[in-house]
C-alpha cells in the first residue's frame, strides 16, 4: 500500500522529539517518537464559539486539516442537530442549530469532530407562566375551587397565596411544573367582596356576589393582528354587583384597574407575534376568546461579532461591539455576569451596536456577554477594593429607608443597581468613599429577601412579612336632607391594605372609587326622597355605614 507523507522518511528519523497533535504541521502536546509509523498525519482541529443563547438558534465551527484528510461530525445532544458540514475533507466549517432550553439551568452538548470533542453549553431559559382561566364567582355560601397554572418546564417552582382571609389556599401552595391550587371560600354575610390568589406571579381573581347579581359583557371573542391590538371589554350588571378582569396568558396584559363594581369597562393590550396564537381574558365570569394572527415566518439570519474579546483597566471601563448580519434579522444582547452592564443596543434588528459598562474590579476577572448568540469575552486587571456596610439589613414589613456606606481608594469608580424591584437605591454609583439610600418598598406578602450590587458587593435585604391590615372607616352614621346629592366616607388604612365599597340600598349608589388600596374617600350619591324618612347602609372595608335619609318636607 502506498502512503501519502507529510515529512519525508529521513527527515522523520532524525527527529529524537517530535511535536504531536493529530496531524502534519500543527503542535499540542509533545512526545518522543520511536518510529515513523507512530505519528498521526492527519490532524483535525475545530475553533469557533460554543456558547448559544436560551432561545436556541444557529452556530458553526471552523474546521483546520491538511487537504488530505478527512473527517466527519456529530452532535451529542438531542437539541443539537447538524445542518452543514458532516463530513468534510481539508478545511472546512460545520454548521449546526441549537433548539430553545425551555428548562431554567444551562445544559450542555456536544460537536464531535473525529475524535476530538468540542463543548456546546447553552443558557438557561426564562420559566414562563399563564392560567388557563383567571377568575371564578361564587354564591354567598361560598364553597371549594381549583384553578391550573401552566409552566413552560417541569423545573420551575412557584408559590400561590391568597390576599384575604376568607379565602384559603387548600393544595398547592408551593409546587413546580404544571399544578393545580385548590382553595376553599368561606360563607359571606351578605356584601359583595373581591380576593386574589397570586399564584406564580399571575392573579386569579375571586368574586363573592351579593345575591341576585347577573352579568353580560361584550365583546364574546376578539381577533387581533399581528402587530398587537387594544381589547376593550364593557359589563354589564347591577350597580351593586363587582366583578373582576384578568388575562390567561402572558402577551394580553390589563391596562386598567383589575376589579369595579356595577357596569364598566377593562381594557388589555395584546403584543405582536410572528407566529399566529391563541389565549383568553376573563371577565365578570366570562372567558373572551382571543386569537391573533402571525406575520410573515422569519428568513435563516446569521450573525457575526467585532470585536469578539476586549480589555477594561480594574477601575472599570466601556466598550462597544459591532453587530454584522442581514437586514430584517432580530438578535438580543445579554450580560451573563453582575458587573458587566448593557448601556445601549440590548436589542436589535439587522446591523447595530450594542455598548457595555464594566465596573471597578478588585481581582483580575473574564465575564461575557452574549450578542447576537455569540460570546463577547471582557478582560478586567486587578485594582481598586471596596468594602460596604452594612452587607446585611434586616427590615420590618413597611416601607423603611436607610444609609449604606462604601469605602474605597480615592480615584476608584463604582455602580449600584438593584437585583428586585422592591429596593431602590438613589445613585446608580460613585467614586471612592461614599453614600447612598436604599429604600425598601411595603411588603403586600409573605417575608421575602432581595439584594443589591454595590461597587461589586452585595447588599442583602431580609423584609419581613406584611402586617394584618385594620381599616378605619368614618363617618359610621350620616343624616342627610332629602335632596341631598351625595357626601364623602373616608378610609384609612396601610398602603396594602385593599378594600371594595358597595351599596346595600337601591337609592344610594358608589360615585367614585368602589375599591382601593391604602388611604382614600369613597363619594357616594342619594336618590331624592320623595316619601317618608328612609334608612340604608353602605358596605366600605368591611363596615357598615348607615345614611339616615329624611322625608321631604
């Protein structure tokens, strides 16, 4: 058998020590060779970027061989699949497509070229959730309900809690995945009253009506297009009646009060899709179907980045990458570590810009940012130390604010950002020695822990649970004339605290603000008497008020 040679049988003979990858020309490791036949020719090596974003999509490899050899490829990994380049001989690329991670941790795979193994790991996904349906009625008996909560992965976790003490979660207060929340309503005394179970973030509202109560709301379905639409939603039901509105899945959203009392509107904003979907609203009771259609499907984009690495000094830094690809091509930048920031191009659509922001460092450091599916690798040198205090603040359930000191050299930069939405900071950083104000939101739930990165430390918040909410309620008792309009009741109560007002006569009806949270005055109105002395009462935070009516004279 004839053989093809890459060095010449003298030349190979005279080497004591050879340089030895898997083929001619290129250097790994080194071994001592003992005989010609023992080296390798042809060696086969890939480069390229193994990191792919959450939602999948395309990447490739370069392959480096000498013409003659060959060499074949695989993916290891069910969500990875090769689209070119399984087989090749001298230099070539292999292209292959990641699907999307619907669970909430990175997995990773593999490009097996020949013998060599190439690392694929991709991002975690976002735990995505909706509700089949987002509201029920009951009699003032009440009675036992369940609701489902749909979750894109078996892996993500989610509580449910009720925010009134009538209504009691039963099963499925903690769970993961796809679950079902069953709860249990307690009997009314006879007035209207509205509860929410917040169940992975989403709300199912639940209304207790006062007997008699019927309702009707239009439109029954609604198409939209593939750019987004407004939905407006009228009901139509005695004035004394409440009724509540929400939205089943993620991309309809209310853009109106959650909740009224006699006949009224809600209104919700649907996103626009590429892909043609279907969800529902709920309101009053009534499940609104809503479909919209799909643009045009999106063309193959690829994606390159320039630069693909840089270097910021340890007193932090910016920096700028060019994004390249077609016109029409969506991409996202993200930050894969808390000290690199995104300052401008998070998104985009066909050729752009994304800008980033280091921060002080103390350590030498590498973090990446993810453009276009593509990792951008960002150098730090050591410098610059921080301390903070305090690093850990434990806070009762309402609104607290408080100082937190940094100490650093003179000359050395920083940044402050919350990691919850509940904690806010005054400053976005500083320089060297400093302050700054965090501010703690009032807790509406259970007790809960946040934190904030400052100048590159952690600031840990432990809030502890809401408070139970009491409600004052005055006047408790009005007189009023025959042919007075209306008058005011006041309501205090913490910023929390919710309350519904309703009518138990049909002469006094609610103007203005039926429900609420926090401190408010209810308006009221009368009918004109036109007979003898008449009393009535209004429900508010869950007081009776009495309006003593006089005859006409």
């Amino acid at each position: 058998m004839r053989m093809r040679r890459c060095l010449t049988a003298p030349a190979l003979l005279s080497l004591l020590t050879l340089v030895f990858s898997t083929g001619c020309g290129s250097s790994a490791t080194t071994s001592t060779a003992t005989s010609p036949t023992s080296i390798n020719r042809c060696a086969v090596t890939a480069s390229g970027n193994g990191q792919v974003p959450a939602q999948g999509g395309p990447g490739s490899l370069a392959v480096s061989a000498a013409r003659e050899c060959v060499w074949s490829a695989s993916a290891e990994g069910q969500w990875l699949t090769i689209r070119t380049g399984a087989t090749g001989q001298g230099d070539g690329a292999i292209e292959f497509n990641a699907a999307a991670n619907a669970d909430p941790v990175v997995r990773r795979g593999a490009i097996v070229l020949n013998e060599q193994r190439v690392e694929v790991s991709q991002a975690a996904g976002e735990c995505a959730y909706s509700l089949p349906e987002a509201s029920a009625s009951f009699p003032q008996a009440g009675g036992a309900g369940q609701f489902e909560v749909r979750a894109s992965s078996g892996l993500c976790s989610w509580t449910a809690q009720s925010d009134a003490a009538w209504v009691s979660v039963r099963a499925g207060a903690s769970s993961h995945g796809t679950a079902t929340v069953q709860f249990d309503v307690a009997a009314a005394g006879g007035q209207t009253r509205i509860a929410t179970i917040t169940a992975a973030g989403l709300r199912f509202s639940i209304v207790q009506s006062a007997a008699g109560c019927t309702f009707s709301v239009a439109p029954g379905a609604f198409t939209a297009g593939a750019g987004g639409a407004a939905l407006t939603v009228t009901v139509t039901t005695g004035p004394a009646c409440a009724w509540s509105a929400a939205s089943t899945v993620p991309w309809i959203s209310l853009s109106s009060a959650g909740a009224g009392t006699g006949a009224g509107t809600a209104s919700f904003s649907i996103s626009a899709t590429s892909a043609a979907r279907s969800g529902s609203v709920v309101v009053a009771g009534r499940t609104i179907a809503v479909d919209q259609g799909g643009g045009s499907a999106p063309t193959p984009c690829a994606f390159s980045i320039s630069p693909e690495s840089g270097a910021v000094p340890s007193g932090g830094g910016a920096g700028t990458v060019t994004v390249t690809t077609a016109a029409g091509c969506p991409w996202t930048a993200a930050s894969n570590v808390p000290w690199l920031t995104l300052t401008g191009g998070a998104s985009g659509n066909g050729p752009g810009q994304v800008s980033f922001q280091a921060a002080p460092g103390v350590e030498p450091r590498s973090g990446t940012l993810t453009i276009a599916g593509r990792a951008f690798t960002v150098n730090q040198s050591a410098g610059c130390s921080y301390s903070l205090a305090p690093e850990v603040r434990d806070v009762d359930g309402g609104r607290t604010t408080f100082d937190v000191n940094v100490t650093a050299p003179s000359g050395c930069g920083w940044s402050a950002a919350s990691n919850v939405p509940w904690i806010t900071l005054d400053k976005d950083g500083g320089n060297g020695s400093d302050h700054l104000k965090a501010t703690v939101a009032a807790n509406t739930g259970p007790a809960r822990t946040g934190t904030a990165t400052i100048a590159g430390r952690a600031l840990t918040i432990h809030q502890a649970a809401a408070a139970p909410c009491s409600y004052r309620v005055s006047p408790l008792e009005m007189k009023i004339d025959y042919d007075r309009p209306s008058s005011r009741i006041e309501v205090r109560t913490a910023d929390h605290c919710s309350w519904v007002a309703v009518s138990n006569a049909a002469w006094i009806f609610v103007v203005s603000n039926a429900s609420g949270t926090g401190d408010a005055d209810v308006t009221i109105g009368f009918a004109e008497n036109d007979g003898p002395q008449r009393t009535g009462t209004v429900t508010l935070a869950g007081q009776i008020v009495t309006v003593i009516q006089k005859a006409e004279k």
